[in-house]
C-alpha cells in the first residue's frame, strides 16, 4: 500500500503547500549528533514504487488486486483530508486494483474511533513538541498514548526508551536511528508527506522568526519605515 503511493504528485497537485514527500518517518530539520540533519538522505520508502507493490500484492495472494477484501480508509471531517483520502483511494485503485471504500467522522468521533482501535486505515498527523527525533519516535512505542495504530514491536520499544537513558549524544542519536529502522521496516504506518506552514508577510515587516515546531515569534518584530 505505501509503496504504491505517489507522494511527489499528492504535494504538488493536491496539498500544494510547498510540502517535502516523506520517505521516512522522522521529518527534516531534526539535528542529529553531529549537527546534520537527522533525516539526512535515507530513504526508507521508494516513492510510486508501483512494480514492486503490485509483485508483493501477487505474492500476497491478490495478482492484480483481484479478491483483495475492500478496507476502510477514516479521516476527520475537513474538505482538505477528503482531498487527500480521495487521491490515495484513487492511486490505490490505479496502481494497484483494490477498492479501498473512505469515510469522515466529525472530530469527536474519529478520536475514540483511533484510541479504541476500530479502524482499518486512519488518517493521523503530528507536530512535534520539541526539536528532537524522539518527539516523533515515541508516538509508537507501545504503550503510548498516542499510537493510535496498535503498533507493538518489543525491540522498537527497547531502543526508544534506551535513547530516552543515553546521556552519551552520539549514542543516543544512534538508538534513535535503529528504532526508526525498525519501524519503517514493519510499516505500520504509511508517512505521506511533512507539514510545512505557509507564511505571506510584507517586505517592510523585519524581526519576525517562526519555529520549525510551529511557534510564532513576534518579541524583535519591528516596521521599517516606509518611503
């Protein structure tokens, strides 16, 4: 299912907010130990591998979708995730054949529907609360309160919450990475893309600085007088 989706034209035709396709899980702009970005240049997820999807669906027992049950596809009310739900229903029936049914829920509900566990495939995001991978990473250890997805996998567990005891950086860093690994390969989620957040700002508004968790900044703001 991942690997038959094409995030670049998701980005470019349908959220068209300037956001980078994520072939991982951790998104860019996370420092890792020696300063360089976290992400780096690791691809864990070939974008609109599209051949070896449909060969590890026939190798699943569904040659060309054929006899593949229909699932459901969940997201909360909002015309920019039926766009989105939309389009991967829409690749997932041309790449891959399958019939994938979607449907919306009104904030409320789709939160007890993902904490109890009733979803097949539900929609799901994150900003992260402080600039470090495990921000993102421990959402799926186990026993979080935000893995919504069930995921539980000892090992995964046990290299997060070593990270979270390393005082050592560099190895701690690397703890971070393995678990990253370890979870994109068993893909219990499917990363589409990393949330950017478009600003308009006249030239003439100097001092102004946004945070990559999303924080405004307006105490060095200040007007260049106009002439």
């Amino acid at each position: 299912l991942t690997l038959a989706l094409n995030r670049k034209q998701l980005v470019d035709n349908v959220t068209k907010g300037g956001q980078l396709p994520a072939t991982g899980f951790v998104p860019k702009g996370v420092n890792d130990a020696d300063g360089k970005d976290f992400a780096g240049k690791k691809i864990y997820i070939k974008d609109n591998d599209v051949e070896t999807a449909k060969k590890l669906l026939a190798e699943a027992g569904y040659p060309d979708g054929k006899g593949f049950p229909k699932i459901e596809y969940r997201y909360n009310t909002s015309e920019g995730h039926k766009s989105i739900a939309e389009a991967v229903q829409g690749m997932w029936k041309k790449n891959l054949g399958i019939d994938i049914e979607i449907k919306n829920e009104e904030w409320k509900v789709f939160q007890v529907s993902r904490t109890e566990k009733k979803t097949q495939i539900a929609r799901d995001g994150w900003i992260g609360d402080y600039m470090d991978p495990n921000t993102f990473l421990e959402l799926l250890v186990s026993n979080n309160g935000n893995n919504n997805s069930g995921y539980n996998n000892p090992k995964y567990d046990e290299k997060v919450n070593a990270a979270k005891k390393e005082v050592d950086v560099a190895k701690r860093m690397q703890l971070l990475h393995d678990a990253e690994a370890i979870l994109m390969e068993d893909m219990p989620v499917l990363p589409l893309y990393f949330y950017t957040n478009v600003v308009a700002i006249k030239p003439y508004i100097k001092g102004y600085s946004k945070a990559p968790t999303g924080a405004t900044y307006f105490d060095r703001m200040y007007l260049l007088e106009k002439k």
